[in-house]
C-alpha cells in the first residue's frame, strides 16, 4: 500500500510552528513580566503566516509554469527532426 502525503514538510512544520507560537502568545499574554516572550511569539506569528502566502504564491506560479512547458516540452522532440 502506497503511503499518501497530505501535507509536504515545510507545510507540516509551518502548522505546528504556527500551533506552538499561537499557545505561547496566549498564554504570556495576561503577563508584564512574559510581555518579551508575547511580543516575540507574535512576531514568530506573523512570520510564519506571510512564509505561508509567499509559499503558496510560488507553489501557485510553479504549477502553472509546469502545464504551460509541459506541452512544449513534448513538442521539441517533435520538432527537431
């Protein structure tokens, strides 16, 4: 039996990353003396959801860069002889 991945690792790490920063955020968030900690929890926050559209953006691009040279590819062969 075929194992299927549902998510890639990058994907897979960025959902945990995003998971573990989320739950540190709140829990230091009521503190003044954890207001470091939640600053940069939130920051890690953020950074790890604009990694997440940049990715996605390329992964988009890519996709349709792979259907459009596909065809030509099979082409050249083709068109050599």
């Amino acid at each position: 039996m075929d194992k299927i991945l549902v998510w890639d690792v990058p994907t897979c790490i960025g959902h945990w990353l995003l998971v573990i920063t989320f739950i540190l955020s709140f829990i230091t968030g009521d503190s003044e003396e954890q207001r470091l900690f939640h600053v940069a929890a939130g920051y890690a926050v953020g950074g790890v959801i604009v990694f997440r559209i940049f990715r996605a953006e390329r992964e988009r691009v890519m996709h349709a860069l792979h259907h459009f040279y596909s065809p030509l590819a099979r082409l050249l062969p083709i068109l050599a002889h």
